[in-house]
C-alpha cells in the first residue's frame, strides 16, 4: 500500500488541487507524487488543475506596450552622468542682467515648479487607480486560485467565438470562479456579465468587463446547476437580456 493511503492520512485523492498550484509541504507533496505515479484519475486530475492555471496565468497577462520599450531603448543612448560642478571665479563687474538672474530664475522655477506639481498630482493619481486595478485582479485571482485546493474542487471548460471560459467550482465551499481569455471585446458601453443557473432561473454573479480576465462570482452556489455568460449593458442588467454567450453545467 501506498503510505499516502494508509489510514490516518489525507485521502490522496483530495490533494490534487492543492499539488497543482503547490500548496503541499514538502512531505506532502512526496507522499503524493508516490500516489500519483499509480492513479490515473489523480493524474488527469491534476493535468486539468494544470490547464485551468495556465488559462488563469493567461487571462492576466498583460504585455508591457511597445511604445514604452521603443521609447525606453531609444533614449538609453542619450542618458549620460552629469558631470560635477566646477565653481567659476567670481567676476568684478556684473552687469543689469546678471544683477537680475536670481529674479529670473526663481520665476522659472516656480513656474517649472507649478506645472510639474500638476503633473505630478495627475500621475500619482493614475499611479493609484493602476495600482488599485492591480490590487483586485490579483485578489481575484488568487480567490479562483485557492478554490483549486479544495477537495472536491471541480473544473468545466468551454470554447466561444475563439476564446474560452473555465468555470472552477467547490459545493464545499458554495463558491465558484471564472476565468475567461480570448473572447471578443465586449465593446463599447456593453459588458460580460456572469449568472448563476438556478433550474432555469439566472440569478446575476458579478460583471467581466473584458475578453480576457478572472472573477470570484458573486454568492453562493446554492442549488446552481450551472452558470452561464452573457452580453449586457454596462453596468449590468437585473436579468439576462440576450441569449447566453456560453453556458457551463456544473457537472
């Protein structure tokens, strides 16, 4: 017997979730790799885990803008070190203009100083919404994320006008996630808007204002058979106005 399966240990069979996105301990993830090397059902298991992480990767992969690194390259050869200022010897005669230097450049530095402080202002509050937006995705997806370490965590994955939508699912802990990358843009002033499939009954689960992205839907599953995905108004509807654009059972 595999010592993975000897009584008084966790059930093998629960850990895939948790060895997909390396949440073992060292000694855990031993004992299952064992385990893994003589269950095939573990091993799929473990491969669809696998996937549903890569999509997940995917679906936030946001590559740097090309104008950036051109702009970046291009101006690396014109940035040299300044050199250190050497003090000039003092002069006997000082003309009107040099008398009013100092009044002129304290102009220009508060003028200087006025326009960089708007500027400023306006980048650090664009830094801040950025970071923000960061901030969530990253919740989100470490939320979807952590529901694969769930025992019975479960994975359906469907392919729509050429992208997909993976839905991750756990009864155990009545929640579900989705995961979409590659499905058009919603356009303008529509969105994606996800809902729980109650018998028939579309309960609204949260608004993916992208092709490409990760949602921890929003309440339980409840009695859910599955969840479906359509086009809405921005802002979202109270119910579905259209039909789905993709529909996955939870089975």
């Amino acid at each position: 017997m595999n010592t993975a399966d000897r009584p008084g240990r966790t059930d093998p069979h629960t850990l895939t979730g948790a060895y997909a996105v390396h949440a073992l301990d060292p000694a855990e993830n031993d004992a299952f790799e064992q385990h893994l090397a003589h269950c095939p059902s573990c091993a799929h298991e473990v491969a669809e885990f696998a996937a549903t992480l890569a999509r997940l990767g995917a679906a936030e992969a946001v590559p740097p803008p090309p104008e950036l690194k051109r702009r970046v390259l291009a101006a690396l050869p014109a940035v040299r070190q300044e050199a250190p200022a050497v003090p000039r010897p003092a002069t006997r005669r000082v003309g009107r203009l040099a008398r009013n230097a100092p009044k002129f450049a304290l102009a220009a530095c508060l003028a200087l100083a006025a326009g960089a402080g708007a500027v400023a202002v306006r980048e650090h509050r664009e830094a801040d919404r950025a970071r923000d937006r960061v901030v969530a995705l990253q919740q989100q997806r470490d939320a979807v994320a952590a529901l694969l370490t769930a025992p019975d965590a479960r994975t359906a994955t469907v392919r729509a006008d050429g992208g997909t939508g993976t839905v991750v699912w756990s009864a155990d802990r009545g929640r579900a996630g989705f995961l979409a990358a590659g499905l058009p843009a919603p356009g303008p002033g529509r969105t994606y808007q996800l809902w729980f499939d109650d018998a028939g009954t579309m309960r609204p689960a949260g608004l993916l204002p992208a092709g490409d992205g990760t949602l921890l839907l929003t309440g339980p599953l409840n009695a859910a058979t599955g969840i479906g995905l359509t086009l809405e108004p921005a802002g979202g509807s109270a119910h579905p106005s259209g039909q789905p654009v993709l529909l996955l059972p939870f089975t």
